[in-house]
C-alpha cells in the first residue's frame, strides 16, 4: 500500500530531486557521526578501562567499595558519553561545513 510520488511539474521534479538530495546528505552525516562516535567510545573504553581495573586492585578504597558492576558501570558511562558527545559534534559539523557548500533555495 504504498504510494508512489509522481512529479507533475518541473518545479515538482526539481524539489522531489532536492528532497532525495538532503536525504542522501544527511544520511552521510549521520553515518561520519556514528563511526566517528564509535571510534571514540572504544578509545575512551581502554583509556578508562585501565585505571579504573588497576586502581581497584592497587587502592585499598577502591579494593572495598568499587565490586565489578560499579567498575563497569564507570567504564560504560565513559563510552557512551564519548560516543554521543563525539557523534553530535561529527554530525552538527558535517552539516555546517555542507550547508556552506550549497546555498539553499528557500
């Protein structure tokens, strides 16, 4: 049941073919957004990871207080912030350099 879009002006053409424009565009943001997040989340993931294992086994608070889940809790909480912080500055970037690339036609 879907419904097929049939331009029947050449201004109705010219704006279905700018709409899959900015669509493809900004599906390429997103994805710089996502895999540049992602690389930042694994490398905050090892940066945390190892001083948050060696402290926990080397301090004495750390030895009492801190049991596995609060150790991976601290580690994933770095991660994800990493990555969503990291991919939203991909995206909004991404979108700024490309909205100077090409005037709009509003």
């Amino acid at each position: 049941m879907s419904k097929k879009v049939v331009a029947e002006s050449p201004l109705q053409r010219n704006s279905l073919a700018s709409l899959d424009q900015k669509l493809a565009m900004a599906k390429r943001c997103s994805h710089e957004g996502v895999v540049a997040g992602a690389k930042a989340a694994a490398l905050a993931t090892i940066a945390t990871a190892i001083p948050t294992m060696a402290s926990a086994r080397m301090l004495p608070w750390a030895r009492a207080n801190l049991n596995h889940t609060a150790q991976a809790l601290i580690i994933s909480t770095v991660a994800g912030a990493a990555y969503f912080i990291v991919a939203d500055k991909t995206v909004l970037a991404t979108a700024r350099k490309n909205s100077f690339k090409s005037p709009s036609s509003n």
